[in-house]
C-alpha cells in the first residue's frame, strides 16, 4: 500500500489522529531496523550507541507514539543534567516539540 492510498483509508479519522498516523508512517519508513524495538511491551528501552546513532530521536518517536495511542501513560524523561533535557530532549533537533507533530500538542510549558 502506498502513501496516497493509506492516507484514502485515513479520511475517516480525525485530522489530528491523521497527521499522528502520517507521521508516525514517516518515521517508520525511514528508520533503521535497529531503532525499532522489537517489543512494545517493554517497560524499558535502552539503545547503548555511540553519537550519531539517533538514540534521542528513537525514544521521542516512542515516546510520544505511546502517548498518543494510551491515554494514561506516563513517561519519565532522565538525562544527565537538566540542561541537557531541556536543550536536546525536548527543545533539541530530534527533542520532543521537533519530533512530535504540532497539530496534536494541546499544552507545552
């Protein structure tokens, strides 16, 4: 199934809940097979590898792939110091408010 078909099937949806399929799609489409976990029943992700590998864009399209799709999870976002969260995980190129799709945000503070 291509794009322009998947989006013909998503035209049902709301448009938030399409633009979050779309861009999880996009996602998928363009990661490597190992920043895909393998079981999404984890608790717990860790991806040990060096720079450049994409371990904070890995765990933001997670992360806010499984907050979208259940409606009371909750996430615990640790760095090495509150700086670092703040500029790379969150605010960062591949940090959450990068990576999430703005049409599904409600809140940011």
């Amino acid at each position: 199934m291509n794009i322009e078909e998947i989006k013909k099937n998503l035209s049902n949806l709301p448009h938030e809940n399409q633009i979050a399929v779309l861009s999880r799609l996009e996602w998928l489409s363009t990661a490597r097979k190992n920043q895909i976990p393998k079981n999404n029943n984890n608790s717990v992700n860790l991806w040990l590898a060096g720079r450049g590998f994409g371990k904070t864009r890995t765990a933001v399209e997670d992360l806010w792939w499984d907050c979208w799709t259940n409606e009371k999870i909750r996430y615990g976002v640790v760095c090495a110091t509150a700086n670092d969260t703040r500029k790379t995980a969150f605010d960062g190129e591949s940090g959450i408010i990068a990576r999430c799709p703005p049409e599904i945000i409600e809140y940011y503070n």
